[in-house]
C-alpha cells in the first residue's frame, strides 16, 4: 500500500496553521462573552456533560478541525478499528478492546471471526471462580477462605484495575460487596513493594493473581517467583495450585511456570496491555473484590461509549471532539502538557493510568508508515486530584506554563455529606474549586482589576494573571461502576482519535524495549559479578564506575 500524506502537509492542517495567529488574537475573557458559543459547545451524553467553551477556539476552529478530521479519514480508521482490521501494523494486530465490553449477543471479528462469544466465556469462567471464591466453596489448602489477593502485574496489567479499584473503593454499593476483602497490587520488583504487599497478610488467606499479557515481563515474573516462594515455605509446594491463579495470552508459559491450566484466565493479542483493564486483567481482580455483577456495570459503562464513539456525528460525540482539541492544543498551539484534575479523590488513580494510555500510546517519532514526523505527537499527562493539586502545582499552571486542563467533577457524591455548622458541606466545597478554577485560568486578573483592589504597585505584576489559559470541564452526574466505565472509555477513545489525525501507531510501544534490553545486560553482569566475581565489563566509563561503586558497596 503506498504510504498515506503526511497530516501536516494537507490543507486542513494548513489552514490551521494559519488560524493559529487569529485565536491568539483573542482572549478566552472575550470568547466566553458569547453565549451562543458556549452554548454551542456544551455537550450532554448519557450523564456526562462536557463544557469546552474554554478552550481557546471559535466555532471556526471546530469547524477546520473538522475538516482536518476528514483529512486525516477519521472516519475510516475508527470503523477499521471496530471492524478488527489490523490497524497495529507493525505487530500485525487488530485493536478491539472494545469488543471486551461488547454485550453476549454482539458481533465483533477479528480476522473474519466473532469474538465476542470467547469474551464471555472467559467472564462466564471469571464469574464462576470468582463467586466460588467469595462464597468460600474455592478455599486456601488449609481449608480456610481466601479473602485477601495479590494481583501481579506492571504497566498496563496493573494501572487500570488499580484505577478501577480505587475508584469503586468509596463506591456504595461495591464497598458493600467488598466488606472483609482485601485486594493489593504488587508491581514494582522493588523489595519494598513485595513488603508492603505481604506485610499483614496471612498467605493461608491470600489468593495471588500472576496479570501478564506475555507472561515474560521481568518483574512481574520475578515478583510471581517471589512470592510461590513465599506460599511454598509457608504452606508447601502443593499449596501453589489453590493459591495462584494466573491471567494471560501465553497460556503455555503460565502452565511451565506452574499454575495449573484450569486457573488461567485468558484474553487476546487484539487487546493492547494499557487498553487491557476490560478484559481478565482488570476483570479478574476487581471480580474477586467487589462481585461479578458490579464489573459487569463498569464494562456497560465503556460500552455505552463504544457505541457514542462509533456512530455519533463528530460535532456531538465526545472522544472525537477531546481528541481534535487536544490535537488543537499540542500541534497548533504548541502546548505540550495536559494536567488530568479529578475533583473526586476515588479518581486518584486516573491520572496515572490515562499517563500510560496516553503517553505509551502517542508518543511516536514516526508515521504509522515509518516515515519520521516532523511534529511532536503525544503530550505530557499528569494530574491530581483537586483541591489537593491546588496546593501543589496549579501556581506553575496559573502564572507559569500554559497547561490545557481537563477538570473532572462528579455532581452526587460517593459519600455522605456532613453539615455542622458550615457554610457549605465538603462536597460543596470541592466543588465550589471545580467551579472556580476553570474561570481563574481562562479570565485571569488584569492590572486595571488589582489597581482598582488598591494592591501596591510594585506587587502588581506578581498578582497579575494573564488568563486566557484553556481547559474542559467534565461533568458527571455520579461516580458508579457505570461511570467508571464511561470515563475510561471516553479516553481511550480520545487518544486513538488524536493518534489516528497524527497518522502514527497508537497501539504498539517499540520505545519500551531498548531500556528492557540493556536491563537484561546489566542484570547479567550482576549475576556474574556476585557469583564468579566476573569484572564488570561492555560498558561505558560512566556505567562502569556506577556498577563497581554498587557491587561493592552493596555487600558491605
Ligand atoms: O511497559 C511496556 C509493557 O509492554 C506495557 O505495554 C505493558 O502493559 C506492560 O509492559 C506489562 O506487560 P505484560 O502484561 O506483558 O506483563
């Protein structure tokens, strides 16, 4: 196939370009006059309400972007993706962790088949081990239940259901399923977090689910070692059988490394390991914790989208129109960072998964055709909940840097609201700052307003905001395992679009592996060195001190 334009030489993109001057012109204070506009940019979806009237475009800009959609055949590769073509190129893969939400009698193919009947059985199996071990008829060796887990897994096998978990953790409904559960995540092969995950927990009570899509990953494979050992010295080598579990598509190594066929949950190589917390991998875990029923909501929720995202025009479907305005935000306007600021602490672990999602994703060098970019693709994601972030790094967002905002605000609370005494309650608190700070950053505060507050001259320029600093407000009417499943959904989508107008590979991540290679170089080195006392040798001066300086200060 003959390599397709590059987005940046088209019209649209021209045209953009040339946009740019005209919107720098005008500043949000004066965009958000218009009412008809942010009217006009208002979107409602299935109980989520998006505002982008602050971000800095017009009607007109939407309108280019939407010609820059056309350009970039938007409309195309999103069907080619639900359609399960192999749209990741370079591994020779569909992408179709959509079809990991998809109802029982949905038709999704990858490769000509339907996939969704697989799908199910997988979650007929999770919801059948999962009931068994929550209603204590699956039980430890010594006969008692397994109400502790440790999942295992790293990147995309750990920071999705560790985003799902924390999010349902304050959740009523599903805290009551999870009443006298306990789930952890061991990730890092640092000793410190297999110590804080083992620590107070007794392993005749503990189940640990291996998560590793190729069940290679060094440290989660070392971590799933460690802590066999730890089930074998305290309960003996057969105890592994009801102790571990293991979800995969390698389900050959998952037998070798000795977890018995039965108790392995499998998924596909369709499913990308950031876009993988749909399938077993998140599925798994977040079952045993908090039932079967209350993950089938979340999977709902992404689902609702799924179907939003593939067949609603571009003007109203949410994903399409966050991904254009990003794109908007990093190649025109050239701001290269987005912070991700939930005002709902059950969302604290948003950020770090949608930093993966985003950042593994969309940070490419070159076309999906290998042709180097002469753009920057990607952004920088970081994020925090509010108000906590306020007191951390807003200062850098507010008179330093500009940094596109996404605030994320929930409209009924998890929790019961106190009232004693107080003007407001807490969550009329938290979101009084939702409110707030939006505008803080899109009006900011202008000499002629601080001389008439008779602020003293000379601190003037430090209490000026120059303002016209964009942002979205998302608002959702709750935060339920529905909701959950929604928001994920919304940016997954979102960063697909943004990849899929960039014309790159949003599904592989060839960048992970140089580092993971010179690892296993060093990690042989330290191996001979300790045990044959082999010189450190291959490497550069600077590595060679730094490997000596360890090695022999680390057996003092
Ligand atoms: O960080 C690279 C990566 O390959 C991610 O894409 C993936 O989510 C993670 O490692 C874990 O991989 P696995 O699930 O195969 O252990």
């Amino acid at each position: 196939m003959a390599p397709t334009a590059l987005i940046c030489d088209t019209q649209p993109w021209k045209d953009l370009k040339a946009h740019v001057e005209e919107i720098k012109k005008t500043h949000l204070r004066e965009l958000l006059t218009d009412t008809e506009r942010c009217k006009q940019m208002l979107l409602e979806f299935d109980g989520i309400t998006l505002d982008y009237s602050r971000q800095q475009a017009t009607l007109g800009t939407l309108n280019k972007l939407q010609k820059l959609a056309e350009a970039a055949h938007l409309k195309d590769k999103i069907e080619r993706m639900f359609k399960g073509e192999h749209i990741n190129s370079t591994e020779n893969r569909s992408v179709l962790h959509v079809a990991l939400r998809a109802p029982r009698d949905a038709v999704v193919k990858s490769d000509g088949k339907n996939v969704v009947p697989d799908v199910w059985k997988v979650l007929d199996q999770i919801k059948d081990f999962s009931d068994k071990v929550r209603n204590g008829s699956w039980v430890g060796a010594t006969g008692k239940p397994l109400t502790n887990v440790i999942s295992v897994g790293i990147g995309g096998s750990f920071l999705g259901p560790l985003f799902v978990h924390t999010a349902l953790q304050t959740d009523p409904e599903a805290s009551k399923q999870a009443k006298g559960r306990q789930l952890r995540f061991l990730a890092n092969v640092d000793p410190i977090d297999v110590a804080r995950n083992i620590t107070g927990l007794n392993p005749e009570t503990t189940l640990v689910v291996v998560v590793s899509k190729t069940f290679t990953t060094a440290e989660t494979m070392l971590n799933a070692r460690t802590l066999r050992t730890w089930i074998s010295k305290e309960l003996g080598p057969s105890a592994v059988a009801k102790h571990m579990v293991a979800v995969s598509t390698n389900l050959m190594l998952v037998e070798k490394f000795g977890i018995d066929p039965k108790n392995a949950f499998a998924f596909w190589d369709w499913v990308g390991g950031r876009y993988s917390v749909c399938s077993a991998v998140g599925v798994m875990p977040l079952s045993l914790q908090y039932g079967f029923s209350v993950v089938e909501k979340f999977l709902n929720g992404a689902w609702s989208v799924d179907n939003h995202f593939s067949s609603a025009p571009f003007e109203k479907n949410l994903p399409v129109l966050l991904g254009l305005l990003s794109v908007w935000n990093v190649s025109f306007l050239g701001y290269p960072a987005r912070a991700i600021l939930p005002y709902s602490q059950a969302l604290e672990k948003f950020a770090p998964h949608i930093q993966q999602v985003s950042m593994e994703s969309n940070g490419k060098g070159v076309s999906i055709d290998g042709v180097p970019l002469p753009l920057e693709t990607g952004e920088i994601d970081f994020g925090e909940p509010g108000t906590n972030g306020q007191h951390s790094f807003y200062q850098l967002i507010h008179q330093g840097r500009v940094i596109p905002c996404d605030f994320i605000g929930v409209i009924k609370s998890q929790q019961p609201v106190y009232l004693e005494g107080e003007i407001v309650n807490n969550h009329d608190e938290l979101m009084s700052n939702f409110f707030a700070q939006p505008d803080a950053l899109a009006y900011g505060k202008t000499h002629e307003q601080l001389l008439k507050e008779n602020v003293p001259d000379h601190l003037i320029p430090h209490k000026t905001f120059t303002g016209n600093r964009p942002s979205i407000s998302l608002l959702l009417s709750s935060l339920d395992a529905y909701k959950i499943g929604q928001l994920l959904a919304i940016y997954e989508h979102r960063v697909a679009v943004q990849g899929f107008i960039w014309g790159i590979n949003s599904f592989d991540q060839w960048g992970v592996e140089l580092g993971k290679s010179l690892a296993t170089q060093v990690r042989k080195q330290l191996h001979a060195s300790r045990t044959k006392k082999a010189p450190v040798q291959g490497f550069n001066s600077s590595t060679t001190t730094l490997l000596n300086k360890y090695l022999q200060e680390s057996l003092d």
